[in-house]
C-alpha cells in the first residue's frame, strides 16, 4: 500500500545530473546527490556507468559536493569540481590507477574547465590566486586580479598555474578547441547583462570577435574539425523577455549566422522546478556538423537536431523536462536526464534513429512505488486574448461530490516557465487535499517572441480568463476557497478577480522564490514549505 507523500520525502529523493558519455562511448559518468539531514545541506558523487552491463561504479563518497565531470580526450581521466569551505578545488580522477589527485592548494577558486588537448594539462576559469609574492613579482601591474576572474592553464603533474588572460576585466573561459590551440572566452559587464565573444589564438596571441558587441553570448562549442564555433545567447532587444538563439560563425569564411531564428521558441532550459537545477552543455556537435541542444516549448524542454542547412526537429519526446544530456560523436544515440511530473529524475538512454528510450538508473523507483502521487492534467484557455497553457492538479484521493480549496501558483517573474517536471511542493499541496492551478501566462518563456514580449496587463488578463474557465470547467473546486500565491503579481491578480468574480472568495499568501532543493540548506527548504503549508491550512 502506498504511502502519503511528506515533508521528510526531502531526505529520499535523488538528483541525477551532468551524465558525459566517454570518448570510447561505452560508458558515462555522472553525479548524483542526496540530501543530507544531519548537516542541513547535500552530498553530490561520482558515478560511472558501463554503458553495455548497466554496472555502476562510485568513485568518491562522503561529505563532497562534486560538480562539472569531464572526460579527457583519451578517456584515461576525469576531472570534477568539489566544493569545500566555501570554494571549488578542482580534482582529477585515474581511471585505471582508481585514485583521485588534488590539483589545487585550496587558494584558488574555480568556476570552469575543459581539459587540454595533450590531456596532461586543463584549462581554469576563476578566480586563480596563486602564491601571492610569486603573482605579485610576475604580474606587478595587475593589483586587482582577486576581483576579477582569469584563464589559466594548470599542469596536472607538477600543479603549476600558467595565467594566459587576466587583469582588468571578468574572462568566461567557454570552449576550447580539439586541436588546442583556439580558446573561446566571453568578456562580462560589470553588471552582467552582457557578455561578447572573442577566440583567442594560442601561437600567435589574436583575438578575434565572434559574437555581436551587443546582447549576452555564452555556450560556445567547436565544431569537430575547429572550423566552426556553435554558442547561444541573444541581443537582449526585449531584455529578459528576448529568445535565446542558437548561432554558427564559421572561422574560416569569418561569417555568423542565426541558426534557429525560424522556430521562434527559446534555446535552453527555461524550465521553473524545486527540484532540478543542473549542468548540461549548450550544444552538442556531431562528426557531421550535426548539432543538438535544448529548446524550451510548451511546457517542455525538449532535446532539438539541426542541421547547419536549418533543418531543425525535436529529438526527444514531449511532456517531459530534459535536465542535462550529452551526445555520441556520430549522433545515434543520447544519455538524457529527464523528469515529468510523476517522476524526479533518472537517466535515459535514447537511440535518436529509431526513438527508442532505455532507462538508465532508477534511484527514484522505491520512492515512486511507494508513495502515492498526484496526476496534472494539462489545459488550454481558448478565451483569452493568448492562448494559455496550464496545468490543473487534483487532490490526491479526491472523492466525488466533495468540494476541495485550490491553490493558485502565479510565478514571481514573468520569463519563468512552468514544466512537465516534478514538483515535490505540488505533490504536498495535493496530499493535503488542495488543488493546484498553474499556468504560462502572456510574458512566459517557450512560446513565441511576441508571446514572451508581452506586457504585464495581458498577463493579468490571461491569469483571469484562464481561472474562470478552470472554475467554469471543474465540479470539484470549492469558489469560496480559493488561494491565490506568489508576490506582487499574485496580489494585484487577486484584487482584480475579487471585483470580477463577486461569488468566489479569493485569499493572497505570500510566497517568496521558490527554493530549489539541491541547491539549498533542507531546512531552508522545508521550512518555506512549512510555512505555506500553515499558511493555507489556517486561512482557508
């Protein structure tokens, strides 16, 4: 029989994330992380996975949070990121030596790496503090290098830093090409709203701009010849609210182009969840110059093909929210990291020919088996001035002929977009004999620019419509116990729909942001939840 889902779930569910296949493809690595509940925080470890047997292999364990696994080009090694006393050490693993190797002193911090083509050396992104006489004798004109980020190169064996571009602005250390000689890098604002693009050429010390001098560019990756540079971002013409494109500069012809201008749907993970918050590259390239990468549509964050003629399909199946991923150098197959609303996380297998998808691991199966969950049911407002994608959940256990509350969820910005992913505070909501109404409103992610474009007003007047319809549509919902929750936002939409729905009886709870679970303290989790979970429980 299964169980009611509970606050204390927190400390059962697993995060799967980062999965990187290795170069000789038949296996993966990938982290995973557990909520610890006598420190008050989270463990994340190294997995490896034989791609053929389905045998997994932990490679570190205890109090860690590793990050950022990479393979070296011949496949000998892995580097990762843990974070300790409040900074990223970066560390190698041997695979067939089984031993892992500190490459930092503790006084450095990392944000970025990618190894070197000679696999004996990696290139560092951060905040590279190295001896401070032998910094200070070297680079005396650089007196604010610990206030902004470098690029540096770190000798695996003897664990000397080179610096290779620092001083005076933040660099973003974004790709590095296969024959190791071409850097990608992004230079930041001060505020970082923008960032531009430039290759740095190791022999002969040029920089060369790829990106427009205008808008936020991130994400590069080589193609697998060098010849071409894929990265996303956008010109940041309609702020937050402006779709991010996938872009192509060829560096021999010296031209760039948008690749995906034509679908008119954001590339990237847009997706609003408390539980998944995850690395994944921007966009993966095949030997073909066939590229993949994430596309956020209708609630959906889809894996995208295209083609560099503009070919561009979905790859990967709808109502689902692919967290991370990676894919083989000729294209047939993919590892996914996916979630939906029945389930937190695992990763897939997908053979991109034939559409096939192989579960990978089931960390979460014992929690699905034994827990009762509730169902969403994905809706469509056709009144409003948009067409408005929603989601209404029922009480879990609901009985016919019984009125339950409902919980409105108006999110506290605008550019988010609600998902096909699993909600632990959703699923709490439901136990507790609450309906939950979410939607997309005018001015969301993963609709059109004009959509995303939107000004508040439409959203408001999307919010209205598409609640009237919900009540119109379902028999179960109690009018004179309906929350409204979120921020401002949530507030201004409740005095609006007291003075249009004068029979129903609208209470505001207040929400701040909302927590993401493995990226937070499990306390500071819970307790936002239990303080809603009160909230509800005493007002309405």
């Amino acid at each position: 029989m299964k169980k009611p889902i509970e606050l204390s779930d927190v400390h059962s569910l697993i995060s799967v994330t980062d999965p990187r296949i290795s170069p000789d493809e038949k296996s993966i690595i990938f982290v995973q992380k557990k909520m610890d509940e006598e420190e008050n925080t989270y463990n994340a470890q190294l997995f490896q996975m034989d791609l053929e047997s389905g045998q997994q292999l932990q490679w570190t364990s205890g109090k860690k949070q590793v990050s950022s696994p990479r393979w070296s080009g011949d496949g000998k090694n892995v580097a990762f990121l843990s974070y300790q006393d409040g900074k990223n050490q970066l560390y190698s693993l041997s695979i067939s030596d089984k031993k892992i190797y500190a490459l930092m002193d503790g006084e450095q911090n990392i944000d970025r790496f990618e190894w070197a083509a000679c696999g004996t050396k990696i290139w560092i992104n951060g905040f590279l503090r190295k001896n401070k006489e032998l910094f200070q004798k070297k680079y005396p004109e650089q007196t604010s290098c610990d206030n902004n980020r470098q690029i540096g190169l770190i000798d695996c064996e003897t664990k000397n830093i080179e610096l290779v571009l620092s001083g005076g602005a933040n660099y973003q250390l974004e790709a590095v090409s296969h024959s190791g000689k071409k850097v990608v890098y992004g230079l930041c604002t001060a505020s970082l709203a923008t960032q531009v693009l430039y290759v740095y050429d190791i022999d002969t010390k040029q920089h060369i701009q790829v990106s427009s001098e205008q808008g936020c560019y991130f994400g590069a990756a080589f193609s697998r010849d060098d010849s071409k540079i894929a990265f996303t971002g956008s010109n940041r013409r309609y702020g937050n609210a402006t779709h991010t494109e996938l872009y192509i500069a060829d560096l021999q012809a010296q031209t760039s182009f948008c690749l995906t201008e034509s679908i008119d749907v954001p590339v990237g993970d847009f997706a609003k969840s408390d539980i998944q918050r995850a690395d994944a590259p921007a966009v993966v390239w095949t030997i073909d110059d066939h590229l993949y990468f994430r596309v956020s549509t209708m609630g959906d964050v889809r894996l995208y093909f295209a083609s560099l003629e503009g070919m561009i399909f979905p790859a990967s199946p709808d109502m689902e929210h692919v967290y991370s991923y990676d894919v083989s150098k000729d294209g047939s197959f993919a590892v996914l990291a996916i979630s939906n609303s029945l389930q937190p996380g695992e990763l897939y297998r997908l053979s991109i020919t034939t559409g096939e998808m192989r579960p990978l691991t089931s960390f979460n199966q014992l929690f699905i088996r034994n827990t009762k969950l509730a169902n969403t049911q994905s809706t469509i407002t056709t009144n409003a001035k948009n067409s408005v994608h929603g989601w209404l959940t029922e009480p879990i256990g609901r009985q016919k002929k019984q009125k339950y509350p409902l919980i409105i969820k108006v999110q506290e910005s605008s550019q988010d977009m609600n998902t096909n992913t699993f909600s632990l505070e959703l699923q709490l909501l439901a136990n507790e004999g609450l309906g939950v109404f979410y939607a997309n409103p005018s001015g969301s992610h993963g609709y059109s620019q004009e959509f995303a474009n939107a000004k508040n007003e439409d959203a408001q007047e999307d919010w209205i419509n598409a609640i009237e319809e919900i009540i119109q549509a379902t028999n179960w919902i109690d009018v004179r116990r309906i929350a409204i929750v979120g921020s401002n936002d949530a507030q201004l939409l409740m005095v609006k729909l007291k003075s249009k729905m004068i029979k129903a009886r609208f209470i505001f709870l207040f929400e701040s942001s909302q927590p993401v679970l493995f990226s937070s303290s499990s306390d500071f989790y819970i307790t936002q939840l239990q303080k809603l979970l009160e909230s509800i429980n005493k007002q309405l």
